[in-house]
C-alpha cells in the first residue's frame, strides 16, 4: 500500500501508513527501522495540515527507550558471557558484531580547504608527465583515512532499484520509503526522496524507462539535469585553465572542476564512440521530450556533443559502487568488511579522480553507500604520492598485462616502480617443465610466456590453465561440504586441488587458501597438530611476502591459538620447538601491531571463518600488556 498510494494527493492516508507499519516493526522488535519510520513522519508532518507532532515525540521517546534497552541488555549478556556456559561461535558473533550493513557512520571530511572531502594531509601537485596528482603534506600512517566524499555524481544499476535506495545507494532493510511519482525506484528516508527530487528526479521520473537503459548516457543527463544546460553549455566552451594552475586553486564539488577532468575521446575506438554517438542521439530526442531543448534550437546540436563528452568523461573517472558488507565490533573500535560483494552502480568523486593508479599502490578504497572512503594502505612519507589501483596490482598481473590493460583502458602507459622496474607476478606463475623456474604467462597475445630462469619461451600453457579453471570450479563444492560439515569429503577435495597446485605453479601462494581451509576443516575435526601446521605455513609464507597488516595479525592469533590447543596434550607440553615457535609468533604479532600505532580506522577482511572471540580476546590482551591499539581498545 505504501509503495502504490501517490502521498502527495493521500498525505493523511499515507502518515497512516507509515504509522502502522512503525508499529508493526516496533511489534516485530524492529526497533531501529521503526524509529527511521517515525523520523520521516517528524518530517512530513511538518507540511501536514493535522498537527501530530505530539503523538509522534511521544512515541519517538518510547522507541528510544526500547532501543536503550535492548542496548542495555546487550551489554549486560557480553559482561556476564564469561560466567555462563560456553556458547557457540554464530551465536556470541551476533552480540560481539552489529548486523551487517553497506555503509559506515564515518563523516565525510571537510578539514581540507583546497580539496572536497580530502584529508588536511594531502595537497594537490603538478606532475609534467602525469598532470595533477594528490600527495602527502606529512608523514601519514598506515590505515588512516585519506578521502572520505560524498558523490559528484552517482548512478545506481536498475536491476537494484527494489533493494538499494536511489539517492545515496544505502541497502534497504524491511522499510523503504516511496517516489511520489513513480512506482519504479525506492529510498531509505523522506530525506533522501527529497533530495533526489529537488535535484533531478522530479525532471527524469517520467522518462526512467528509457533512461535507464543507456547507463553512462543516464548519467551524463543526471548531470544535465542537476547542473543546467546552459550553465554546462558555457562552461564547456570556455578554454580549460592550465592543469600546472591548479594546485594553487580551490577545488570545489562542482561543473567547473568536473569539467576539468580529462575525456580522452579522441583515443576512444571506433566502435565505442559510435554507441556513445548513438546513444546521445536518441538521449537528445528524450531531452526535447522532456522539455529541456527544441530540436530546431541553435544548441542541440551542441548538447549531443557535450552528451558524449560527459559519458566518456564518466566512463574514464568512474569509480565502481560494491556492495561492501560492514559489522562493527562492539568491543573494540574495529570493523569487520567483506568486499566481495555485488556490483551495485557507479560514482564520480572529485577528489578522488585526482588520484593516480599504481601497480603497487599505497591506499584502499571502500565504497560507503554512494560515498567513498580512501584508506592508507601502507606508510606515506610527506612528499610521495597517493596511490591507488585501476585493477592491476603486480603480484596479480605481469607487466605486460598490465601495460595493456592499462593503455586500452585509460590511455596511459603506467610509469610506477613496479612498471619501470618491470615487476613480474611470480606469485601466479606456473612451473617451468624445463628447470622449475617460474614461466610469467600473459593473458594478451594467445597466452604468449616465457620463464624467469631459463628463458624459455612459449610452453603450451593452455592445457595447464584450463585445468586451473575447473579445479577451481571445485571450491563451490567445497564451500558447500563445509556448510554441511562434511569435513572429511571437504579435506578430500582440498588435498586434490593442493596436488594440482603443487604441480602446476611455481609459488607457494597459490596455496595459501587451500591450507586454510584444510586448517579449518582439520581444526573441526579436533586435529589440532595438523590444523596448526597447514596454518603455520601460511604464516610463513605470508611474512616472507612482507605482509604487515591486520589479516596477518589475524591469522597469527589463529596459529597460536591452534598451537595452545595442540600443546595440551601431555607429550606436547614440553616441547621446546614448539615453546619457541610459540615465543616467535607472538613478538610477530607484537611487531605487526605496532604499525597501527598511529592509526584511526581498523579494518578487518578476514581470510577464513573461525570464531572471532578468541581474536578480540586477544587483541585486547596484547594491547593492554604491550601498551598497544590506544586508539581502538574500548575501556
């Protein structure tokens, strides 16, 4: 009823509606989307002709108290947890973590004069081969927040209309909140509607069935729509400001710098500037339908030019929108992500498309709703640059696939130090028939290869791959195995594709999932010994690679939990190898903790699934012991 009812003809009937369903979501112990119903209907009643105002604080105040309680009661079961019996893991994760979300309560920056949503750390800087560029004004630490922008311009797939709200690309729970026109899109809040409303979709609402199937096309109107022809139409004709100007200039989120942002159209291929052609032809007629431009006007013309423009421009500085699942721990100022979500729309943001790409860059980005959060991956020392990745990282790709990924894709020919120094993906290299060394394969030019060590060129490695695909078609089965708790099948489909593996690829790292999923299975079993042994290679393994980073710290507690476990039994208790190497992994976790000193946002992508209590346990033992985490331990 809410989603077909027009509420701006049935404004009573509507409030009605949403009054019910917040109580029904208050009945269903809902309480913090109920509350979200109630904060809409504060706002809409202020345009009502029925003053409820009252009746609707009053049941504000009595959400508020529920949610305090729950809150409350929550506390007091995580305090006396350790006086009950102990419980399973999926049950304690649910009070240790929030439920999971797309979007993190981290505010957008405004610290930076110069650069919307940007860190006071950064500035922009001149590059004569690479133009403008972000760099570092001061020494920042590893995984502290760089970029936190709201969207120039944000798109969302149609296919996620009914689950995503349309303004801010928040995910929708059990309450969404209706467009007072049509029926196709949704929100989160009357906020958020009205928003969207004002800025664009009053003027696209009608037409969104044609629109919404040109995607860049949909966009480059969007930017029509929110920012005027005319005033895009000028700009546009104006003669572009040297790039060496601007880093003595503001910045700001609007046309004029995203205008500034570089088309490269004349690099486009035939068969992509022709759609684009194409679709601003018929994008023209939709506009003359809309009312936005007569077809015999001086100017249409120029707006289907400026069209293509826009989407090659929107093409080029996108930035893909995932469905990022976050859960805050409660205990600890930590957040748990998992990045592996769907692809839910697209974004532009100002600051960020300054940025330029590494094959080993320095910073992360996390998408955040519609808003983007850029995440120091590493230490940056004042001077250097800021960098992140377009896709192609080395130890991922070889240095001719990224060369060529990179030039067919963004016009450029990639001058970071992995590229000048011609940094080869070992890590996925396949093992050399000849001499066993690692036989670097490109995915251009019919799989062309060559090894490392005897220079071999050209092996057949075709067979090899597709044996590679469909032995990794098998983790599906065994995910599934593992869900079931058939941990013995699962062990036996985890040590084929180790075999295949093993006689395949050059490195070692191609294994590491597969001994930590045999870890977990043989933890499971209560085989602790092997459990720890397949994990204490990965950690090896790991620590040679130079990895420094949370998911390290993760599995080193794993490790020495495991070896605890192990070293209950009477003839382990006094093993001396294994006290050392006990003594060893802890001053590894010690030292990789250190790095975060200086930190302000932990962010967890956990490798494997184990239960996260003995980790914050012992996160919390380690950094009250060692003085560590002062940021990020809750008292």
């Amino acid at each position: 009823a809410i989603l077909t009812i027009d509420y701006l003809t049935n404004y009573d009937t509507f409030q009605h509606l949403l009054l019910k369903r917040a109580e029904l979501l208050f009945d269903f112990q809902e309480y913090d989307a109920a509350m979200l119903d109630i904060e809409d209907l504060i706002s809409l009643n202020r345009n009502s002709h029925k003053d409820n105002s009252e009746k609707l604080l009053a049941l504000k105040s009595k959400y508020l108290r529920k949610i305090e309680e729950k809150n409350a009661k929550r506390v007091t079961e995580l305090r006396n947890k350790k006086r009950r019996e102990k419980r399973n893991d999926v049950i304690f994760e649910n009070e240790l973590f929030t439920d999971e979300s797309n979007f993190l309560d981290e505010p957008l920056l405004n610290e930076n004069e110069l650069l919307p949503g940007a860190s006071s750390k950064l500035e922009m800087a001149f590059v004569a081969d690479k133009g403008r560029v972000i760099k570092a004004k001061t020494d920042i630490s590893k995984s502290s927040v760089l970029v936190s922008e709201a969207a120039f311009l944000s798109w969302l797939r149609p296919c996620r209309y009914n689950r995503y709200c349309f303004f801010c690309l928040r995910k929708l729970g059990v309450r969404f909140f209706p467009c007072r026109q049509c029926k196709t899109v949704r929100f989160c809040s009357f906020t958020c509607e009205t928003k969207a409303w004002t800025e664009h979709h009053q003027v696209e609402c009608k037409f969104l069935p044609q629109l919404k199937r040109i995607s860049f096309g949909h966009a480059a109107v969007r930017v029509l729509v929110t920012h005027g022809i005319d005033n895009v139409l000028t700009m546009e004709n104006e003669t572009k400001e040297n790039f060496a100007q601007f880093p003595m200039k503001q910045f700001p989120s609007n046309y004029r710098s995203f205008s500034s942002l570089v088309v490269h159209s004349k690099n486009l291929i035939f068969e992509y500037l022709f759609a684009y052609c194409c679709g601003a032809t018929i994008l023209t007629i939709l506009l003359e339908k809309m009312n936005l431009v007569e077809r015999n006007s001086n100017c249409c013309l120029d707006i289907a030019t400026v069209l293509v423009k826009l989407m090659c421009r929107i093409n080029l500085n996108c930035y893909l929108i995932r469905d990022f699942k976050y859960q805050k721990c409660r205990t600890i100022n930590m957040i748990l992500h998992n990045s592996r979500g769907p692809k839910i729309g697209i974004a532009i943001y100002l600051s960020a498309s300054l940025i330029s790409h590494s094959c080993d860059y320095n910073s992360v980005r996390f998408s955040n709703g519609s808003a983007m959060l850029l995440v120091s991956e590493k230490n940056i020392e004042k001077g250097e640059e800021v960098t992140v990745t377009y896709t192609p990282h080395y130890r991922g790709m070889c240095f001719l696939d990224r060369q060529n990924f990179l030039s067919d894709g963004y016009y450029f020919k990639c001058r970071c130090v992995a590229c000048e120094q011609k940094w080869e993906n070992v890590e996925q290299a396949l093992k050399c028939e000849f001499c066993n060394g690692p036989v670097i394969w490109s995915e251009y030019k019919n799989h062309s290869n060559y090894c490392l060590r005897c220079n071999k060129q050209n092996k057949n490695v075709s067979q090899c791959l597709e044996i590679v695909n469909k032995t990794e078609e098998q983790f599906n089965v065994i995910w599934k195995l593992m869900a079931e708790n058939n941990y013995k099948d699962a062990i036996g489909e985890l040590m084929a594709i180790r075999k295949v593996y093993s006689s395949l690829f050059h490195s070692d790292t191609k294994l590491l999932n597969v001994k930590e999923q045999l870890s977990v299975c043989h933890r499971n079993n209560n085989n602790f010994n092997t459990a720890f042994k397949l994990l204490d290679e990965t950690v090896s393994v790991r620590e040679l690679r130079g990895d420094q980073n949370l998911e390290m710290v993760f599995s080193l507690i794993y490790t020495i939990f495991l070896l605890k476990c192990d070293m209950k039994g009477w003839l382990n208790r006094f093993n001396i190898r294994k006290h050392r190497r006990l003594r060893q992994l802890r001053k590894l976790v010690i030292r990789t903790l250190k790095t975060y000193q200086e930190s302000n946002l932990l962010l967890l992508d956990a490798p494997f699934v184990y239960s996260y209590e003995n980790f914050i346990q012992q996160l919390q033992k380690y950094s009250k012991r060692y003085t560590l985490l002062p940021n990020f331990i809750k008292v």
